[in-house]
C-alpha cells in the first residue's frame, strides 16, 4: 500500500534498529508511549512513526513530538486508511535498520529494554529475539498479579542462550500461543522476498510471526519483560464480532502446507503445539456463536460453525481425533474436555 502523503527526517545511515509505531486514533496514549521509546534510545536507533488517517488529532501530536525530540524521529502519513496491517507493511519498506521492532501505539516499552536488546544482539547477533511482557491495566488488582501479568511468557523452551533449532523455536511459541508482533525483534533480511502482514484482516500476527520465525536460522530468548501491553476494553477479543470470528478461525490457514516441505516441520512436538493452536483459534471463534451480539440467523450460526469446524480441519497438522487422542496421551484432560465439547456441538 504505497500512498504515503508526508515524511520527515530521514534516519541514520545504518541504525543497528527500527523501532516501527502504527498510530490510529491513540492520542490518549501515545505521548508515553514514544517517550519510553526516545528516553532510552540514541541516533544509532530509527523511530518510525506512522499516522494511518487518525480523526482524534494524533497526527498534530506526532508533529509536536518530533519537534520535542529534535528530528529524530521520522513520521509517515497514510493518504488513505488501510488497518494495522497496511501501517505495519509500509513501515517495513521504509526501515533501514539491520533489526525491526513493531510497537503498539498504546503500549510503552519498559526501562532498559533496547540497552539489554542491545546487549543481546552484540554478543550473540540471532535472527530474531523473543522478549517477555507484563499487562499493563489502568487499575491492577491482586488477581491481575496472581495471574503472573507482571510478567508472561511468550516462549516456552530454553532461555537466555542462542539456539538454532526452528522447531523449537515455533514449538516454543506455539505452547504459549503469544503470537504478536510486539514481543519478537527480527532480522529485517527476514521480510525480504515479500513476506508480510495480511492486510483487511484481524488476528494478522499469527501466521505472519510464524512464518517469520520460520525463516529464522538463530533466535534467543530473554525471561524479561521488555513491553508493558495495555489492557484496553476495546481490544479484539474483547469486542468480538462475527468477522473478527471468521479471521480468527482462519488465522493459520495454509500455514502448515507452506512449510510442510521442511524437514523439522514433521516434528512431532511441533505438530501438536501447531495443532493445539489451531484448536485456540477453533475454541475462541465458536465460543463467540454462544454469546454472540450480531443479529445471525440460527442459519448464519449454523453455517458459521460448519465453516469454522473445516477452518480447523483445513489448518492443523492433526485431525480432531488425533489431537483429542495426544491431549489423551498427555494427561490433558482439561483441554481434551474443551475441545471435545465444542467440537462436538451440535447447533440447532
């Protein structure tokens, strides 16, 4: 989506990043969050940011913050608005930085985070490197902290060491299913060839970070949250509806058959973490048929289920009996419980 009407300073020659912010209708928020990004960064550091046709004054407040902070920050402006996927997509073509980081323009990176980035990529220069996050709530409550926000995992496997198995590395992923964008630093050579976010869809993280780290030679991960995610009431999951239903059930869509001719992609832990996954997205988009508040038709809502049913079949590396019979083997009882029911379900 080339339709950019205005530019600024143009960054440095060779930054080491590209911190890359997506601005739409943030104006509440996105003073702090540029301020957490420019109190811990230097001119060998690219700050983007791009205005996606904001109503609020977000624009106005992005020229003032490039003049608070002298130029060095870069902003960008849609001619037209094309969703978070366009932002992102048409900031990967302008980075110059050797890694890329995507920030949510509502969410604030935490103290320290690009000087241990840093550090990590001098000694170790992976392709991609994972960072954990706390969720940031406007009133946190002892639950919250129970729940372990202060901190959540999004890799599951080893940590804190430069590893180069790709299997492990999406199996890590997977068994977490904390698929954003915002907490994997990547190699910008890793978007070359064309790779990039699906644009007019939500639930566009999925398969895009998956693809993504498939491409990867050499990751790390760091047990530090970097990222302070804001819990927002207007959130995707939060406000879903039935085509926010339909992107999710089909979010991983063809994935499998796109790195199926690679050899650690018949890893058998894998193959389940991928599968259990593809159940995720199943679950929570025919969980949405049962409290639905869109005006469906019993018809609607029986076709959708029918739909979202082969989604899943059509996604996973393991049929629904197959999976049901791996949660089986591993004691899961809990999961085989909430797949089989809404697998099972019949919708009159």
């Amino acid at each position: 989506m080339n339709n950019l009407i205005g530019t600024a300073n143009p960054a440095p020659s060779s930054p080491w990043l590209s911190i890359l912010i997506p601005v739409f209708n943030v104006q509440a928020y996105l003073k702090e969050c540029v301020d957490s990004v420019m109190s811990q960064v230097d001119e060998e550091v690219e700050v983007i940011l791009l205005d996606d046709c904001s109503t609020d004054g977000s624009w106005e407040l992005m020229l003032q913050l490039k003049e608070q902070w002298r130029g060095r920050i870069t902003v960008l402006q849609h001619a037209k608005n094309g969703g978070l996927s366009a932002a992102r997509n048409t900031m990967i073509d302008a980075a110059r930085g050797q890694y890329l980081w995507f920030l949510d323009s509502d969410d604030k990176l935490l103290p320290e985070a690009v000087a241990e980035l840093h550090a990590v990529v001098h000694a170790h220069a992976p392709d991609v490197v994972l960072c954990d996050f706390q969720v940031w709530r406007d009133r946190p409550r002892l639950k919250h902290r129970l729940r372990g926000e202060h901190c959540r995992r999004t890799f599951k496997g080893k940590t804190n060491a430069l590893l180069h198995d790709r299997a492990h590395l999406l199996t890590g992923l997977l068994r977490t299913g904390q698929l954003h964008a915002w907490s994997k630093i990547s190699r910008r050579s890793l978007w070359h060839g064309g790779l990039r976010f699906p644009e007019g869809r939500y639930f566009e993280d999925m398969r895009t970070m998956l693809l993504m780290a498939a491409r990867a030679d050499s990751f790390y991960h760091v047990a530090h949250s970097w990222v302070a995610y804001r819990q927002r009431i207007s959130s995707i999951l939060a406000s879903m509806n039935a085509k926010k239903a339909c992107d999710q059930s089909a979010a991983l869509m063809n994935f499998y058959d796109q790195i199926d001719s690679q050899g650690w992609a018949g890893d058998a832990s894998f193959r389940f973490a991928l599968a259990h996954q593809c159940a995720r997205n199943f679950i929570g988009a025919t969980r949405y048929l049962s409290r639905r508040t869109d005006a469906l038709s019993g018809d609607e809502v029986r076709a959708l289920a029918l739909q979202f049913r082969a989604d899943f079949e059509a996604s996973s590396p393991l049929s629904a009996r197959e999976l049901e019979q791996a949660y089986l083997r591993r004691g899961q009882w809990i999961k085989w419980s909430k797949f089989h029911h809404w697998f099972s379900r019949q919708w009159n």
